[in-house]
C-alpha cells in the first residue's frame, strides 16, 4: 500500500508542537496561525474604538462573514446566524421547537451524547418521547440508513434529529435522501452537522434541511468558539436565541429575524469575522486537495487498523460514507470507563507513552478508535500510531 502523496504544507503554518501527533481535528482542530493572527486583528479593531465598532463596523462584517460561509455551504446568509458552536444551535432549536405531551423527537444511536441529553430534557419538560432508531453496522447502502430510521417514524414523530457526518462512527450519513424522505412525511429535520463544514462539499440547497446547527472549529479550522444555526424562513420568526437582549440592530438597520441572534449582549466577535480567513486558508490549499490527501490517510489508517485487529468495516470503502475521518473498532481491552462521554483508558495510555492525541471511545459496549486526518497529518504519524497500537493490543 503506497502512502497518500502529502501535498506540501508547513506543519509551522499551525502552532501545533513539534513532539505531539494531533489526530482528533474531529473534536478541536487546532487553528492555523493566519486564522488566530485574523481573529487576532478584529479583536485589536474593537478594542481600540468599541463605539465605532460595534454600531458602524460589526454589522456589515457580520453580513460580510456569512456571505463567505453561505457561498461555502450553498446556502442564502439570510437564513443563517452565527452562533458559538452545534451545541448552542442545538440547545437553541430544542428550546425553541414546539413540542407537545406525547409527541415524538426521533434520534438515533450514531448521535451524539450531549445531543441525547439536550433533547431527553425538553422531552422530559414537555412529556414527549425522545425514541431511538437502531441503525445496525455494517452499513452498505443507503437504504440500510433510511429503512430502520424511518421504521422508528410514528404518527407521533414531530421531527427528526440527524447527523450529517456521526461522532463515534464516523459515518457521512444520506441526509438528501433523509430529508427528502421526511419532507413526504411532512416532518421536520434538524441536522447535526460539525463535521461535514469543510470535510464535505455541502450545499444545504439541495440537502433543504428545516434546521442545520454546525461548529466552525472543526474541520473548518475556525477559531475555536464559532458556529452558525441554519434555519429554513417557515420556521425563522419561531425560533428564539438562548439569550435574550436588545433583539434589535445597534445600526439601527431595518428589522431581521437575525437582530435577536447577533447581539447577546457586549462580547467580541472576532471569531466569526476571522471565519473567511479560515476559508480563504484551505481555499489557498485547494479544496479537493484538502479532501482528497484525508480522505486517502484515513484510508489507509482503516485497512491497517482494521487487518491489525481483525474487525469488520462500519462502512464500504468509498468516499460517499466517510471523509478526513475513520472510525475502527477494536479488540477488547482494559475495561471501559463507566460513563460514555468520559476518556477511555487508551486514550490516556496513547497520549502518555506515544503523544498521541486520539479518542477511543465506547459505542454499544465496544471500544472504537477515531482517526481524524487533517493536511498536517503524516503517514509517518499513522505509522506511529499502528506501533502504538500494536503495542497496546498485544499487551
Ligand atoms: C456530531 C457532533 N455534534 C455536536 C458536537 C458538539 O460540537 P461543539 O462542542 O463544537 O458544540 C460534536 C462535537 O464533537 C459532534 O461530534
């Protein structure tokens, strides 16, 4: 297996110490230096003349930084709002979203677990259902998604909470296809969406989502604390932002359902400004580039992985169900920890005697392994990785 030709890239345009292997961009992506440096620049903007700042700059930079991102995404900046990050998008569609007793929320078990729990307490306040569909692995076609997803479908089912690309698999879901098979039903979706930003192409006008919530600082490589809140027009007058302030332009700008979004009180906004900075940076490299150099090192990360400790794939080899991210699962171990959000023990032992920073995590009572390759990531890094692994199987 020949290694993926790494396209040249200075590990020294990221701060990333020398001596660490960084492969988990997945949860925090470290930001490039030019991103921090723009970032860096606004912040230095607003605190030198925070009047001007805020009533005559911030609003048309705002807009500014959403046209980027909308360009991006294939989707219009006024549907969108920046907001910190997925989990602030989530909280603020769950709080917002009409539910009944007896209504159902359908998730299922790729989700995240702090989406679980952001869901499971409005449906606890509401007395509605949060059910779960049970999407089985291997997956090998798309209907092997959709059939036991929309099998979970009641009467009752007010909307459907999906990722676009899952946390502890790793699998870019056939969310198209999701929500074109929703819109029949008549029911809404809410996209979780943090790692396809960047990782994928994607155009939310075709994917139509009723609510797509995303973070920036993953595969993106926007400051850390950046996100946006997509929201189709039948449902923007509905939603209501976690904070309440002014609910109004400070440039006195005619009303948008944006003004209860934009300012939530006195804080800076130097990260989403600095969000086309992290666009402009992986456009310099190439977007393709970007995605193909990942995409042929996870690759290669999972046909060792998998050959090294016997386990079946989650997902065929193509493209179409994963990206810069590789899900393994692995032989058992040392026991796993009690709670399923907490740090397995391998990832402490990879990190203490190898610097290598990887979560291994506890999906259905097994322990997986997920590899995130961004373009600072060597194959000589995954080389590491395998001794380390081999080491700690065998153990
Ligand atoms: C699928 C998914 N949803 C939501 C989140 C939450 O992202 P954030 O912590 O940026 O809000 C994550 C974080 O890893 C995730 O993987």
């Amino acid at each position: 297996m020949s290694a993926p030709v790494r396209p040249v890239i200075d590990r020294s345009l990221w701060s990333l110490p020398d001596d660490v292997i960084y492969l988990n961009h997945g949860s925090f992506g470290p930001t490039p230096k030019s991103v921090f440096a723009a970032k860096e620049a606004w912040s230095q903007r607003l605190a030198s003349q925070p009047m001007d700042f805020f009533l005559r700059q911030m609003e048309p930079a705002l807009d500014a930084a959403l046209a980027e991102l909308g360009k991006l995404i294939g989707a219009d900046a006024r549907d969108m709002v920046f907001v910190d990050n997925a989990t602030v998008a989530m909280n603020a569609v769950a709080e917002s979203f009409p539910l009944a007793p007896g209504d159902e929320v359908l998730l299922n078990d790729h989700e995240y677990g702090a989406v679980r729990r952001i869901w499971q307490r409005v449906c606890d306040r509401q007395q509605a259902r949060l059910s779960c569909a049970s999407i089985p692995v291997p997956i090998a076609s798309v209907d092997d998604v959709l059939e036991p997803l929309f099998a979970a479908v009641t009467p009752k089912t007010k909307l459907i909470v999906v990722s676009h690309v899952t946390s502890p698999t790793a699998i870019v879901f056939p969310v198209e296809q999701i929500c074109a098979r929703a819109r029949e039903l008549g029911i809404p979706v809410c996209i979780d969406g943090p790692h396809a930003i960047a990782m994928r192409e994607v155009s939310l006008a075709r994917i139509k989502p009723t609510f797509y919530c995303a973070s920036l600082h993953k595969w993106l490589s926007a400051p850390l604390g950046t996100g946006f809140l997509y929201v189709d027009r039948r449902w923007q007058g509905k939603l209501t932002p976690p904070v309440l302030s002014w609910g109004k332009s400070l440039a006195g700008r005619p009303a948008r359902w944006q003004d209860e979004w934009n300012w939530l009180g006195t804080r800076d906004p130097a990260g989403f400004l600095a969000v086309p900075a992290a666009i402009e940076f992986l456009k310099s490299i190439g977007w393709q580039t970007f995605r193909d150099y990942g995409h042929q090192l996870a690759q290669q990360a999972r046909q060792r992985i998998e050959a090294l400790c016997g386990t079946q794939s989650l997902v065929p080899d193509d493209e179409q169900w994963y990206g810069t991210m590789i899900t393994v699962q692995l032989p058992p171990g040392p026991s796993l920890r009690s709670s399923p959000n907490s740090w397995d023990p391998w990832t402490q032992t990879l990190w203490e005697q190898h610097r290598i920073e990887i979560p291994v995590v506890d999906w259905h009572g097994r322990r997986h392994i997920r590899v995130s390759c961004h373009l600072y990531t060597t194959p000589a890094e995954i080389d590491t990785l395998l001794t380390a692994l081999t080491a700690l199987i065998q153990s």
